[in-house]
C-alpha cells in the first residue's frame, strides 16, 4: 500500500509538468475587450482551476486591480497585449502576496517597461521570464519528490499503513509548506529593501 501510495503521489507531482501556461508567442497581438481578456485566461489556464466553477479572471478583478493601481488603464475600453502580460503576472502573484506586495514589485517595471519604446518593454521581459521558468519546471518537480522521499522517511518504522500515510502526507505539506514561507519571506525582504533604498534615494535628491 505505501509504495502505491508514493507511486501515486509521484504521478501528481510529475502532472505538474503538463499544467497549462500562457506561452509569449500565444498572447494575442492585438487590443482585446475586457470580455475577450477574461476569456482568453480561462481558456488556456484552465488546468489551474482547483475547481470547475473557479474563474482565473473576472471583469471585477480587472476594475480592481486598475483601482488599485496594479494595472494602467484601458484605451478606449481595450487592453494591449501588455495589459496581459501585467494580468499574468498578478494571477501568479496573488496567489501568496499581499495587493500592496504586488503593487511595489509591478510599479517601477510598469513604469520603465509599459509601452517602452526603447528596445525592451513588457512582452520582451516576459519572453525572458517564461523561459527561464519553463526550463526549471524539472528542477522543481524532482525537488517536490525529493521532500516526499525524505517526509516518508521519518515514518518508516511506523508498521500500520494508514497511520504512516497520514502523517507521511501530514510531514511533506509541512515540508512543502515551509519551502513556500521561506521564499516568501525572501521577497518580502526584497521589496522591503527596494523601498527602503527609494526612500534614501528620494531623500538624497531633496537635499
């Protein structure tokens, strides 16, 4: 039962590697409406949803996020291509950052790279960024089943099957868990730092 158990767990792990991602070439040229953007993300990162009903994007999320400055505003009620780039970045994001985290890491990258004319701009930068993650998605898997072998480990004297599965389970969400706490805090600390050196700086200029 317990190698079942780990053969199982290594074939969800493994599945991440077919989730769904938006690739740079797939990001439509063009100005879309708010309705077409909406759903355009739920068609093609539709293998995120946790649930059938979950929706990756809605009309409100949008208004919100201009609200709230994450997002520049539409021209003529549509969005360029860069519009989504910003979104995709946001999806990600909010799933483990605060709106004000969010709103410090996309504002200078916004403002320096949002219909820049100069060489680079938001589709260039996400090009690079996709990449570079695409290629490690391996890493991460083989990291994943390296914390599940290890969390089985500290169970293995335990004779009954159903008890050493719980808190084999039990042990690699903690160790998973924990790996998420950590590279969270580290950005945390980045962004904290990065206001921290724009406040100096800021206050160098006024002197």
């Amino acid at each position: 039962m317990h190698e079942k158990y780990d053969r199982d767990m290594i074939d969800l792990l493994r599945s991440i590697q077919n989730i769904d991602y938006i690739e740079p070439d797939e990001i439509p040229n063009i100005d879309l409406y708010m309705d077409q953007i909406t759903t355009f993300m739920d068609d093609h990162l539709k293998s995120s949803k946790r649930f059938e009903d979950d929706k990756i994007l809605t009309k409100t999320m949008i208004n919100n996020y201009s609200k709230n400055n994450l997002l520049p505003p539409s021209e003529k009620k549509k969005y360029s291509p860069e519009h989504m780039v910003l979104l995709l970045f946001i999806y990600y994001f909010k799933n483990f950052l605060s709106i004000n985290d969010i709103q410090s890491i996309l504002a200078p990258i916004t403002k320096r790279f949002f219909h820049s004319e100069n060489g680079r701009n938001l589709n260039t930068v996400y090009e690079e960024i996709f990449q570079r993650q695409y290629e490690n998605i391996d890493f991460e898997v083989r990291d994943m089943i390296r914390k599940l072998r290890d969390s089985n480990k500290a169970f293995a004297d335990i004779e009954d099957d159903e008890e050493r599965k719980l808190l084999s389970n039990f042990a690699f969400i903690c160790s998973l868990s924990f790996d998420i706490w950590v590279k969270k805090s580290v950005i945390e600390s980045i962004i904290d730092k990065d206001m921290m050196d724009q406040k100096k700086s800021n206050s160098k200029k006024k002197n």
